[in-house]
C-alpha cells in the first residue's frame, strides 16, 4: 500500500443552493464549498467589434484564466474532456462510530444509471458515463464527528479526511483504471454533513497506483439524495461553472441568474438539460449546428435542444450565437417539453448572455427574460420570475443593452422553432 500525501488546495469557495419549504414551494438555500485548481486574473469586457478569432469561429468566446471559464475556442487539458467514454470509481465509506443502515448497493442506485442517462441524453449519445461502484464499504480510520464534515470546511481537516480516505481504499482500488472518482460517505455517519458535497480540485495532483488524481468529488448525500446533485458536481469535472447567484449576507434568491433551464445552476431545475453553449463547449454540439449570426438578419429554424437527431444524422441548427463585445455573446436556443427538459412548465426560444471571462459562481451565464413582467410555475419553478424567459411564437424581443432581435415566427410540422435573429 503506497502513502498519500498531504494533499494541498487552492480554495475558492461556491455553494450549491438546497431547497427549504416555504408554503409548499421549493427554495434553496446555501450548500456547498468547492476548492479550485488557481484563480487567475479574468480579462475585462470590451464592447465593440469581434476580435480574430480561431478555428472554432468568430462566435466563440476565447478561454480566459477565470476560473471555469466559458471560453471554448480551446480544452483545458486539466480537465476530462467527456468526448469519450469515461470510467467512475465510487468508493463507500464506513466510520467506526456508525454501522452502516444502507449497503454500497442502494447508494450506488441513488445516483446510477440516473446520472448517467442524463448525460447521455445531454450528449445525445455522444459520452457515456461508466460508473464502477465498490461492492463492501471501506472503513475510515477515524469516527466520522473527527473530520468535522461542513459546508464550510476547514481545509486541515477536509485533507485529512482526503488522505485517510485514499489511504483506506488503496488496496482495495486501481485509481490508474479510471477518470472520476466519487468518495460516497455513509449518510447516517453523525458527522456527515449532506450540505458538503463538493468537488475538491487539487492545486497539486495525488500519485495513487500511478496515476495523477486532480480532482476529487466527495459526497455527503441524503439517502435518497437530492435530483441531478451528482451531474451538476460532474459538470464541474468537465469544467462547467455554478451558474446560480449566490446572495449577500445570505438574503435573497439564488437562481437569478438562469432559473431553471440549466443543471449548472440548479440540480432542482425543471428544465435542467445543459445550455447550448455548454453542449458546444464539452463538444457535443457539430460545428454546422452553431450558427454565427453577423450583419443582417437572419431566419433560422432551430430544433429544440434537448432533441437528438434523426439515427445517422447530424441534426439541424441548435443554436445561434451573436458577438455582442470582445468577451461576450448573445445565445439563442430553443426549448421543449422533452429529453432532460420533459419536466419544463414553458416552451420557447430561450435568449441568454455569456461572458468569457467571469469566473465561476459570478454570472457567466444570464437568461434574459423575454417576459419581465411576469411569474409562471410557482411551487414547481426553482425561480419564477424566469420560468417563463423563452420568447413565444408571435413574439419579437430586443436584448437589452445590445440592439440584438430575436422574432419567433412560429413552429414547424416537426416541432421546430423558425426565428429571425437581427444582430444590432
């Protein structure tokens, strides 16, 4: 058995909003603390004209150093990118303080295949997520209350906790085998804290059987735990930012930024497929189903995203994209009642912003509300006032601040959006 050593973090603090009752409604709250790899200073926005631009487009955005950057005209390599089949190990750990009331087997279920399905559909079966669960638990040196498991948790002890963890399950585990690795914590342990699942991102890789582990997603669910919270802290794996808005002194809403219609910034969403932007970025999306809207306006016809294409097919158009600055556009998709979104109150043309350079938890990401002035699906929506975003058929909408037009002309035979998209 080799020795772990004292993992070192680079902490950057995000929280995962939870749901509190409040009259029936589902809300949320503050959650989880994350860790990044580093933080470096993000470019400012520079309106005005499309700069050069590389291979991916004059549409798309460039990386920056922010952290989870939206840029996408290239990969960054620290990251898996999940164009291919990727292989998870989920470990289960026992604390000496706790028998165990579940066995590996139910908590493997509480998140596979649901969690895989969704990112199948997401990719339209174009990434395949392999969970390999461990069959007995693997027994932690120390009882469960001695880590001080928390939302905010202080780092001496989430690395002891990492170390103990890696330490145990070594011999029991080939790290080199596999591309994620989910440490599951007995739920009923009494020190286990269901608000601190998280991924830790390691400023310094682990050696374990080999192989460089960077990244570590711990989870400390309920029993059964909360929807989509193991393919929202997936998506973090794959270099996907929170997009939710974290409140001042803890008082407002969190999901202003983009309501329900993204896992990143809700788990609870009822439209929670990824973004267009996000499918093109985690290479999901074809280059001849982005369209780079320049110059005059332009009719399209958009096939709702959650849609996959005909077998042997390309697909059509699935999202427009219009540069309104040096490091942002204007994104337009459309969005139906089906795939990960089957559960979604409204249909429409969806239009958002998104900033290459702001870092994860501060807004790369906005809906733009096509309907201010209104509410729809309270008691189901994570956010109201956005559920009802997606321009209508019948309607035209101007972004404001940019001059960008999107028209919804009305829907096809096939289910299809035609939309008139006048850059300025």
């Amino acid at each position: 058995m080799s020795r772990i050593p004292h993992p070192e973090v680079d902490v950057e603090r995000q929280l995962r909003p939870r749901p509190l009752t409040r009259g029936g409604e589902r809300l949320r709250t503050a959650a989880t603390l994350f860790t990044c790899l580093t933080a470096m200073a993000a470019t400012s926005l520079v309106a005005g004209p499309a700069v050069a631009h590389g291979p991916a487009g004059p549409c798309a955005l460039r990386r920056t150093g922010a952290h989870h950057s939206e840029g996408l005209d290239t990969w960054n390599a620290a990251y898996p990118r999940p164009t291919r089949a990727r292989d998870a190990v989920m470990v289960f750990l026992s604390f000496p303080d706790s028998p165990p009331a579940t066995t590996p087997a139910e908590l493997a279920a509480d998140h596979f295949p649901e969690t895989g399905d969704f990112f199948a559909r997401a990719s339209y079966g174009r990434f395949q997520l392999r969970a390999h669960p461990q069959s007995e638990w693997i027994r932690m040196p120390k009882p469960s209350t001695a880590y001080a498991i928390a939302r905010d948790w202080d780092a001496r002890r989430r690395a002891a906790y990492l170390r103990d963890a890696l330490d145990a399950a070594d011999p029991h585990v080939d790290f080199s085998a596999y591309d994620i690795v989910y440490l599951v914590a007995d739920p009923d342990a009494p020190g286990v804290d269901s608000d601190a699942t998280k991924v830790v991102n390691l400023d310094r890789p682990l050696r374990v059987d080999g192989t460089g582990i960077r990244r570590i997603v711990t989870v400390f669910e309920r029993h059964p735990p909360d929807r989509n919270v193991l393919a929202h802290e997936t998506g973090h794996v794959f270099d996907l930012p929170d997009l939710y808005h974290r409140p001042t002194g803890g008082e407002g809403d969190w999901d202003t930024h983009v309501g329900d219609w993204d896992v990143m910034g809700s788990q609870f969403g009822m439209a929670p497929d990824l973004f267009g932007w996000h499918k093109w970025k985690l290479g999901w999306l074809d280059p001849r189903q982005v369209v780079c809207v320049r110059g005059d306006a332009r009719r399209l016809t958009l096939e709702p995203l959650s849609v996959p294409p005909a077998r042997g097919e390309v697909g059509g158009t699935k999202l427009a994209v219009v540069r309104t600055g040096r490091g942002s556009v204007v994104a337009i998709e459309a969005r139906g009642a089906a795939g990960n979104d089957r559960e979604t109150c409204s249909e429409g043309v969806l239009v958002y912003r998104v900033r290459g350079d702001t870092a994860s938890g501060r807004g790369p990401v906005e809906v733009v509300d096509a309907h201010p002035r209104t509410e729809a699906c309270w008691g189901e929506s994570v956010y109201p006032p956005l559920a009802d975003a997606p321009v209508r058929a019948g309607e035209s909408f101007t972004v404001p601040g940019t001059g960008v037009r999107v028209g919804v002309e009305g829907r096809t035979a096939t289910g299809s959006w035609t939309v008139e998209v006048t850059p300025t």
